[in-house]
C-alpha cells in the first residue's frame, strides 16, 4: 500500500495547519497546528464536502458513528487520527 497522494488543492487549510511531506513514498507525512487551542476547541470543522461517506476504514478514514468512516479530502488526513489520537472531534 502506497501513501495517500492528495487529489484537493494544497495546502486546504494553510490558516491552521503546516503539512510537513518528509518523503513521498513513505507514511511519515505530517501535520503541524499553527493555532493554539482550549481543550475542546474547534480545529476544523468538518463538512460534505469536502468529506465524502468511506464505503469501508482504511488508514485514512476517520469514524463518524458505529459503522460509518469519511473521506476527509484535505489536509486533515494528516493530523493524528489513530486509535490513540491527538485530537479528538466531538459531536
């Protein structure tokens, strides 16, 4: 499996984030926030579109209910959205 290559427009969100690409064939693309935060401030909301409803998870999925995932189609695929994420979205 290859990393994502981004099919938006770059950066999508420059305002608050920095996209760090160390190396294109690798999965150690990154993001750096540029905006400081309360605990459960909004980094970006998220909205369709850009997001698209995934059919099934992958690496780049994020979940939005018990068994639904979204394609985030921007930069937002970068931030830290592992099982033991950095950020954490909330109804």
């Amino acid at each position: 499996m290859a990393p994502l290559t981004p099919h938006w427009a770059q950066p999508s969100h420059p305002e608050i984030q920095e996209v760090l690409v160390s190396s294109p064939t690798e999965f150690t693309t990154r993001s750096i926030s540029r905006v400081s935060l309360p605990p459960y401030g909004v980094f970006a909301k998220m909205s369709f579109p850009p997001c698209t409803r995934a059919e099934k998870p992958t690496y780049a999925t994020v979940q939005m209910g018990r068994d639904e995932h979204l394609n985030l189609n921007s930069d937002l695929v970068y931030i830290n959205h592992s099982c033991e994420p950095s950020l954490v979205s909330l109804p």
